[in-house]
C-alpha cells in the first residue's frame, strides 16, 4: 500500500521507517477513540454479509475508489488557487487509483470479474445534503465535509471487515486500508478548517455525524462497503 505520508512496503532508513510506525499509531489512535466521531457503528454481522460475497464486495469496493478518485480531481479543479490542496489532493486521488489497482488484482487473482459500476445509495444521499444556497466558500467547505464523512464511513468499515472477515488475506489488506482513509480523512477535515471563511466547521460538521448517523441506520444490510 502506497501513501504520499508513508509507505509501507519501500525500503527505509530506521528514521523514516520510525517516523511512519508514528504516524500510524497516530492514525490507529485517532479511529480507535472514538471511531471518527461517527454516531452509529457498523453491526458485525455486516461483515458476514459481505464476506458471503466476495466478487460483489470487491466490484463495489473497486468503483468506492474510483469514486474517491474522481471526488478528489472534482475537488482540485474547482478550487484550483489553493497550491497546497492542489498537491495533497492530486496525491490523494493518485493513492485512491492504487487502491482501485490493488482491489482489481485481487478481483484477478482469485478469478472473478470486476462487474460494471454499482450505483452507491449512501453517497447519494449524502451528495443532498451537501448546501448549495450559501456561498462559495460554503460549498467548498461542505464538499470537503462530505469527502470526510465519506472517509470516515469507509474507514470504520473497512475496520469492521479486518477485524471479522475470516478470509486472512483480505483482513490485514482491509486493515492497511483502513490505515490509509484514516489520513484521507483528516487531509479533507483540515482544509475545511483552513480554508473556511466565515463557516463553524466544527458545528457544521457535527451536522454531518448527526445526518449521517440517522441515514446509516438503514443500511448494513448489503454486500457493498457503504451497504
Ligand atoms: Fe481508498
Ligand atoms: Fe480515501
């Protein structure tokens, strides 16, 4: 798994390979208490679900990090004058495209075909709450908000599927994973705060949980990573 803050798989002085064992237990730290903030966590009964199959999962994982790509370039192109969100984002979308490699080999590796793009329900109806009758500031800082929510979701899942998947393989990929959204998550929670103008991005995002803490409870019931 590649990351533009660490790697785990290159070569590495002691000092780098240090400072990244730091940096993910700071992760590890940050969404084991709590998880991200999120109100509602994921029944691990979902992860039987998922594991039941395992081409869907995979399909639907594969087009999450696509999803992410693309959300990532959206995000770049419309607020192109910030140089240092230009930057963090191009890596971000850069990883999530390595994340879509990484699931389409494994999909190849274990014989099945990823399927065509499944339409995501929780993404959709998180786009809705995005606002779109302020300001641009405050589209930018709910665009943002809502990649975060997004991370944050995937994150706890992908926790969930290391954690009770019993294939061993897909656990310790699902735990990497879940190290990496990890990061993604706080890169897009603090450009909402660097760059709001006049928007309370600490209440504005406990919007966010609250929203999406309802909107959870009617999933967890399908073998998709926001099902
Ligand atoms: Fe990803
Ligand atoms: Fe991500």
């Amino acid at each position: 798994m590649q990351n533009r803050s660490f790697s785990l798989h290159n070569s590495q002085s002691t000092c780098c390979y240090y400072q990244n064992q730091a940096i993910i237990a700071s992760f590890v730290r940050l969404i084991q208490k709590p998880m991200l903030g999120l109100k509602l966590l994921t029944d691990p009964r979902w992860a039987n679900i998922a594991e039941s199959n395992l081409e869907e999962i995979l399909t639907d994982h594969a087009w999450c990090e696509q999803k992410a790509a693309t959300n990532a370039i959206t995000l770049i192109t419309q607020n192109s004058e910030h140089m240092d969100l230009v930057e963090e984002l191009t890596a971000i979308a850069i990883e999530e495209m390595q994340h879509f490699q990484m699931v389409v080999d494994i999909i190849k590796k274990r014989g099945y075909t990823l399927g065509r793009e499944r339409k995501d329900d929780y993404v959709g109806r998180l786009v809705k709450f995005n606002r779109r009758d302020g300001s641009r500031n405050s589209a930018f800082i709910d665009r943002l908000l809502f990649a975060a929510m997004i991370e944050a979701r995937s994150c706890e899942r992908f926790r969930v599927l290391s954690q009770n998947i019993k294939d061993p393989e897909l656990a310790k990929f699902y735990h990497d994973l879940m190290i990496s959204e990890a990061g993604h998550y706080t890169t897009f929670l603090n450009f909402a705060r660097k760059y709001t103008i006049d928007i309370d991005v600490d209440k504005r995002w406990k919007e966010w949980l609250d929203f999406e803490g309802e909107l959870i409870q009617g999933f967890g019931n399908r073998e998709a990573i926001h099902g």
